[in-house]
C-alpha cells in the first residue's frame, strides 16, 4: 500500500525518507510482534464477578454502628475452584483486607485500589441519610477492585482471593483472626517463574530453566 505511493508526487518531499525507513527498517515486522506477544502474554480473565445487593446489618453490641454488606457473585473458570458458581457476602472492611494481604503478599505487584470510606459514609450510620449514591459508586469501585486482581496473572492465583470468594461469613471472620501463614516462595522466583512461562508461550519452544545462581539469588 505504501511503496506506489512513495514513488508518487501526492506525498511531500520530507514525509517519504519516513515512510522509507519504516519500511526498509522492518519496524512494522517489529511492532507487529510486539502486540502480538502483549496479546499472548495478557489471557482473558477466568473470572467474572457481580458485586450488588446491598444489605444493611446491625452489630451485636448496642453501642456499635450498622454496616452494609455487599454480594458478591462470581463464575470462575480456574481448575483450582471445586465450584464454578460462588455466593459470598461481604462488607468493605473485608475487601479492604484482601488487599491488605494482597500487598503484603505480593509487595512488587500493583496491587488496584478500593474506594476510601468517606464522611458521608460514617454520618449516614448515625443519622438518616440518602445512602444509595454512595451505594452504587461504592459497588462500582468495589466490582472494579475485584475485576482487575481476577485479571491479574499472580494475584488472581492467590490463596487469599479464593478464601475470600468461596468461604462463608462465619468461615471468613476466622480466616481473617487467624494467624499469618507461613510466607512461600518469594516474589521474585514467582515472577522468574512466570517469565518462563511466558517466553514458552510466546517463542512456542521450551523456556530454559533457571541456572543454579539465579535460583539461589
């Protein structure tokens, strides 16, 4: 498509050396593989999630505030979840852990962010106030948290992501008073791990396996 129209007169002086470089340069060869290994290397989500429903509970002590809760329904494809549809309900304090074990768990990931609690969120607690504004902005954030870590190639494989989709309130409340775990492989040997994994799918060969010092690294 381009080279008749370098030889033309229909292009200005200046723009041909650059349409000539571009082609002679193989840098449309270059760019092409590039989106292509970004495509390769980015797989669509194994979740789906639907986070609505929001319902508002009181605390056992008298002197305690209500909270909303939120349900959260997913549909996984992961080999690692024994059911493929889950129900869970969950309040915001409970996402705002997940995270919180996210970035202790995974400290060289970005990990997305929740939406802050906001003062309206607190008075709407003490007094009568319109809450479903602040609902639905809250459930939109909260379902974009949720999308983004199942898109995730680490954090949607974590042990903490799937307790807190599968498990029920009470089991939940337990996993979270539980003491921390022992840490596994380090982050960097996870990410090693996944480099490997990526160059066998994208060069369609075998990756070569990690050399003794960069396993002891």
């Amino acid at each position: 498509f381009f080279r008749p129209l370098l030889h033309s007169h229909l292009l200005f002086p200046l723009v041909s050396p650059l349409f000539r470089f571009i082609l002679h340069s193989g840098f449309l060869t270059l760019l092409h593989f590039f989106v292509r290994a970004s495509q390769m290397a980015t797989p669509a989500s194994a979740f789906e999630f639907t986070v609505s429903e929001p319902e508002k509970k009181e605390r056992p002590g008298k002197l305690d505030f209500s909270y909303w809760a939120y349900h959260v329904y997913t549909k996984t494809t992961l080999p690692s979840y024994p059911k493929k549809e889950l129900v869970c309900v969950r309040r915001y304090n409970d996402f705002a852990w997940l995270r919180t074990e996210l970035c202790e768990q995974y400290p060289g990931a970005i990990i997305p962010p929740i939406p802050e609690k906001s003062l309206k969120g607190a008075l709407e607690k003490v007094v009568s106030l319109n809450a479903n504004p602040l609902l639905e902005y809250r459930q939109r954030a909260l379902l974009k948290f949720l999308t983004r870590v199942g898109a995730h190639p680490l954090l949607s494989t974590a042990d903490v992501l799937k307790d807190f989709l599968s498990l029920s309130e009470e089991e939940f409340a337990s996993r979270k008073d539980a003491p921390k775990k022992k840490a596994g492989p380090s982050l960097g040997q996870s990410l090693r791990e996944l480099g490997f994994s990526l160059a066998k799918s994208v060069g369609g060969g075998a990756a070569p396996a990690p050399s003794a010092a960069s396993a002891t690294a």
